[in-house]
C-alpha cells in the first residue's frame, strides 16, 4: 500500500536532489546557504520522525536563520533557449498541457477510488488520501513527460531547482503558519480572541457568528497582508469554537470558505505586495505609490461583493451538509 | 490576556517588514512563554516553558510535512516549461479576436481561473502575462474602437488587466487540492483534532469561484462602458476649453 510516509521519501530525494545540485553550482550566488537550506528541509523530509520534537524545533530554528539571513539565490541551471521554446511550442502545441492535467487527475481519481473501490483501496493508504494521490499523480505525469519530450535525465531535478529557488523561503511559510497556529491552540490565544469578540458582539446566531469569522478574516488580512497568517488565528478564535462546534457547522466548508473570506481582504491591502504593488509597478500606474493604488481600486468592488457572498454562502452551506 | 502580544508580534513584525519565518518563530515563543507567567513564577520556569514551546512547534512542524509533497509537481512543471509551456499558452492567448477590452479580459479572467484550478498557476502572474500581453492587448482593442487613449483611461484598462489576474488565481486556485491554503486548512485542523480531506476542502471552493466569475465578469463587460464614458468626459472638457 502506497502511504504518506513513501511521499515523504519520494518528496526528501527530491529536495536532497536540489541541494546537491545547488552545491555545484558556481553560478549561483548563494549556494552554500540554498544547499543547506534544502538539505535541512530533505533531513525533515527523510528522517522527521525520528529527531523527537525538540530536535525537529531545532531543525526549524536553523531553517529560520538560514531562509532570514538575506535572499536565497536562484541557481541557473542549463535551460532550452527562448527559440527553442518556441518551437517545442509549435511542435508539441496542446500536448503540452496533457502531463500537466494528469496530476489533478489521478489526484482526484485516486482518491474517489482509494473510497469507492477494494482496488483503490489496496493501493492507496486512507489518511490524507488526496495527497498520497496528490505524489503518485506527480510521479506518472513526470514518467509521461519523459517519454514523450525526451529531454536530458538530470532536466526534472534540474527545471525543479530553478522553480523552487525562485519560491525560495517563502516554501516554508504555510507549514510555519500552521505550526504557529497549534501554539496558538496550545495557550488557548484562540479562546482570548473569541472572548474577547464574543463580549464586543453577542453570537447568539449562527449567522452572526459567520459573519464575525468572515468579516475578521478579512480585516486581519488586510492588516497583515496574507491571508495565511489570519487563518489560524481567526479559525482558533471564532471558525472552531463558534461556527464549528457550537452551531455545528461542517469544518471543511467553514475553513474553506473563511479561507476566500480572508482573500478578499488580499484583495484590498497594499500589504500584499506582490499581488497589489508589484503589477502597478510594472505597469508604470502614476498612483503606484499611493496606499489605495489604482489596482487595488479596480479589486475593491469585487472585494467587497465577494466578502458579502462569503457570509452567505458559509450561511447557507455550512449547517447544511 | 498577556497571549494576545504573540498576535501582536505577528502584526508589528508584518507591518516592520521582517522576514516572516523570524516573525512566525518569535511570535510562538512570546506566546508559548507568556502563556507560563503568573504569580511565582521563576526565570528558570520561563526559560522551560520557551524550551516547551520549541518542542511543541517542532512537533507540529513535523506533523504538518505534508505540505512539501505539493512541491513533487515542480520538476513536471518546470519540463513543460523547458519544452514550451508558456510559449503554448501565450500563442492561445493571442489567438483570441476579441473586439473591445474588456471582452478581452474577460476571456483572460476565463483561462486564468481555470487553470489556477488546474494548479498551473504559474501560467499567469503580472510579470509573465499581464505587462508583457493582457494590458498591451487591451490596450490595443480600446484604441482600434476609440483611437488615441488619454492616460486616464489607459491606466484604468491597465488596473483592470492586473485586478482581472489577481481575482482568477483567488479563487481558482483553491480548487486545485494541492495548494498552500487547502494544505494549511488541513494541517491546522489536524493540530486541533479535527480530520478532513483535502478534496473535500477544495470541492467546497467551488461555489465562491462560481460567484466570483459572475461578479468580476460582469464587472468587466461593464468596463467597456466605463472606458467610454472616460473619452466622452475627456472629449466633453475639450469642447469646454
């Protein structure tokens, strides 16, 4: 049976692929610091559950120094040039999509038959299904493409490594956030915060308690500029406590759709700088500079329309099914 | 109360601009050791309960790996990049004859949702799609209907082209399972003993994607209307002069 625990193997020789390379090369101008940094996360991939928790906290203390110590470089391994592109455009045209779709694809199959069928379920463990899936799909698309573009053995680690340079630490960001968020949990910040609101606003209906968690995730997203960062605060605070288990709310529609409530925000902040300054940058907009820049106006109706369908689709879904 | 200075941690140091993987870590051990003062409570005592919370983060960082099987599908991307990719994508995109602006952007606002939920979210983004093709391009089909543009109107066509890609990726991404948010969704409920799968969290953003391309799509057939009204006032204040 095909668990988690050979995605993880498969997912640590990958990036122990990328720091190797990283090491050798010259051209990139932080090698030493991209080698170890993948190294480190390999390490946690690889052997994670055998260096206990204080060792596993150390690993991420020496990831933290590493990824904050200034940027990671971005290797430049031997690449096709941009003719060539062309012409494997013209050549290979749609097909080239067909590998890329392969990935959701047998996700989504795997895991509809790891539940419906023995065979499925033979194969493919039951815990996190999807991302077991999720692994195997990318594994098959990447035999695929092999096959069929033939390109040079090393191309996959290698077209990986230039990808995940140019993540860089930003990789690690939803992991921390999530392992910051079960601190949260641990010293009960959640139940402050929801204290604290529940005094400010009464929750005495579902629909008051929806908007609340909606409503705050866009605003602390607008203040912190990333959504990620509000979820496990907000979700500790109201989404769990309230919405889930006090008025029984299903927890995968209330965290999904509070998710795109806290988009909405996104959508609304110059704190989020790559999706709201950096295009009115590049587009040379005379308000660039201005909080309120000209991108950020063009979203604010969007925004706001779509925080209020929010509200009412988490209203109208979340005690429903 | 005294845990509340980790949120405010996480927002100063956001608000600072320091790396946030600094900010994250710090704003755990503020928390973790705050959580621990009381009366009669020692340096030594503290010091344990930072050391605790190391532990307890390290753990959870640990459970929460999952996360990194998502990056598995960058070697397929970056192949189909190196064999073509985004030249491919970029040849549909110029295919299409859409007469007016924001007719454009809403075939844009149509492909780039779509293959967010795909997970090629790669394929779009401001400096790949958006300054080199969608804001030129619609820029070029509001001066065939209109002729020359004033700068008001250009830099409001060029707002709508990066709004129209932020918007798509939104909420399409969340479709795809293996994104970041469905991920950290997953991995936050796991941590307060709540299990549910990934598909299952995905197949629950597809309502709020429905409603998003009816709102910004009707937005947009809008614009063109918008983009008029800028040269009548443009033409209106000449006439004035």
């Amino acid at each position: 049976m095909i668990t988690l625990e050979h995605a993880y193997v498969a997912t640590g020789l990958m990036f122990a692929a990328f720091s190797i390379l990283s090491l050798r090369d010259p051209l990139n101008p932080t090698r030493f610091r991209s080698a170890l940094f993948w190294g480190l996360i390999a390490v946690s991939m690889l052997f994670g559950s055998w260096l206990g928790g204080l060792g596993n906290g150390l690993l991420v203390i020496a990831l933290v120094i590493i990824g904050a110590a200034g940027r990671l470089g971005v290797g430049r391994p031997a690449t096709t040039t941009p003719e060539q592109r062309q012409a494997g455009a013209d050549r290979w045209r749609n097909a080239l999509f067909v590998p890329a779709l392969m990935v959701p694809l047998v996700a989504v199959g795997g895991t509809l038959a790891a539940k419906h069928t023995a065979a499925g379920a033979w194969l493919i463990s039951p815990v996190q299904t999807t991302l077991v899936a999720l692994g195997l799909g990318c594994l098959i698309a990447l035999a695929a493409a092999m096959a069929w573009f033939r390109p040079p053995v090393m191309a996959p680690a290698q077209e990986g490594r230039r990808l995940m340079d140019s993540i860089g630490w930003a990789a690690l960001l939803p992991q921390m956030l999530a392992s910051l968020g079960a601190v949260f949990l641990a010293a009960d910040v959640g139940q402050v915060v929801g204290d604290l609101v529940t005094r400010v606003l009464p929750m005495s209906s579902a629909f008051l308690a929806v908007a609340a968690y909606c409503l705050g995730m866009a605003l602390f997203t607008v203040v912190m500029g990333n959504a990620f960062a509000a979820f496990p605060v907000m979700t500790a605070a109201i989404g769990l406590p309230i919405v889930v288990h006090r008025f029984g709310g299903d927890p995968a529609i209330v965290c999904a759709i509070g998710m795109l409530a806290g988009f909405c925000g996104t959508l609304m902040t110059p704190m989020a700088a790559n999706f709201n300054v950096v295009p009115a940058n590049l587009l040379e907009l005379p308000d660039r500079n201005a909080p309120l820049n000209g991108v950020i106006r063009a979203q604010m109706p969007t925004a706001l329309v779509m925080l209020a369908a929010n509200i009412l689709l988490m209203n109208a879904l979340a005690f429903r099914f | 109360m005294l845990v509340l200075l980790g949120i405010a941690v996480v927002v100063a140091g956001f608000v600072a601009r320091i790396n946030p993987l600094v900010v994250i870590l710090v704003a755990a051990v503020v928390t973790g050791v705050l959580a621990a003062v009381g009366p009669g409570v020692d340096a030594r005592a503290l010091t344990a309960a930072a050391i605790d919370t190391i532990r307890r983060f390290g753990e959870a960082f640990n459970d929460n790996r999952y996360f990194h099987i998502t990056w598995l599908v960058l070697p397929v991307i970056g192949l189909l990049e190196r064999a073509g990719l985004q030249e491919r994508a970029r040849d549909l995109v110029m295919q299409v004859r859409a007469a007016t602006a924001g007719r454009l952007m809403l075939v844009y606002l149509v492909v780039r949702q779509a293959t967010a939920a795909l997970g090629l979210t790669s394929l779009g983004g401001h400096p790949q799609m958006v300054r080199p093709l969608i804001a030129p391009m619609a820029e070029g089909a509001a001066e065939t209907e209109h002729g020359a543009l004033p700068d008001r109107a250009r830099f409001r066509i060029r707002s709508m082209a990066a709004a129209t890609d932020n918007v798509g990726l939104f909420f399409g991404e969340d479709i795809f399972i293996a994104i970041g948010s469905i991920v950290l969704i997953v991995g936050f409920l796991e941590q307060a003993g709540v299990r549910v799968e990934a598909l299952h969290v995905s197949l629950w953003a597809i309502p709020t994607a429905i409603v998003a391309f009816l709102v910004h799509g009707a937005r947009l057939m809008l614009f063109d209307r918008a983009v008029r009204r800028d040269m009548a006032k443009i033409e209106a204040e000449e006439l004035g002069r």
